[in-house]
C-alpha cells in the first residue's frame, strides 16, 4: 500500500511507517505541497496512492468521483504526529481491508484511534 501524505500530516510518517507502507509519500516530497486539491487528486490517481489526510477535501471528492484513488480521512483532531502514527499502525488491518474491497472510496479513521 502506497500511501500520499497531505501536507497537513508530517514528512516523518514516511520513513516511520516504512515498514508497513512501503512506497508511501508526502506531497512536499512530490512537489505537490501548494498544490491544489485536483492536482494531488490526479497525481494519486496517476501513481497508484491512497490519499490521507486531516481534511475534508478529499473525502468531498471521493464521494463525487469515486474510487481510485482512495482516501483515507483521519478524524483525530490537533494531535502528535507519534498518534497519528499509532492510529496508522493501529488500523492497518482495516486500511488493508479497505484497500482491497473495490466497493469503498474512502476510510475514516476515528477520534478514538490515536
């Protein structure tokens, strides 16, 4: 699974969820990080990522658009970037589920998942 950070989420969750998110990256990576949404939207459409991000856009356009790409849209608040992480780690089962099922444009991940 290949993850795209939005810039609202820190660069260090690519290298700290490695492991499980191999190929992942973050927009200011990609030169994307003052990109507007339709731009990440086409690059992660283009790349093969799944978009995650604090925001509302992308889950707004998922339901408008459909699926690929996917969005995973995490409801946890102002929090660390080390919860964030833990709730990545925490939900890989669900986002591996949600990944394969063909049916489903976006994943939210709770409050009470950090």
């Amino acid at each position: 699974m290949k993850l795209l950070f939005d810039q609202n989420l820190s660069v260090k969750l690519v290298t700290s969820l490695q492991e499980l998110y191999p190929d992942s990256s973050h927009l200011s990576l990609v030169g994307l990080s003052r990109a507007p949404d339709e731009d990440v939207w086409a690059f992660a459409l283009a790349n093969s990522f799944i978009i995650v991000s604090k925001d509302d856009d992308f889950r707004q356009l998922s339901m408008l658009r459909g699926a690929p790409p996917k969005v995973v849209w995490l409801q946890l608040g102002n929090c660390k970037t080390s919860a964030i992480e833990q709730a990545l780690r925490r939900r890989y089962p669900a986002i591996e589920s949600f990944v394969r099922n063909a049916e489903s444009t976006f994943l939210i991940v709770p409050k009470d998942a950090a």
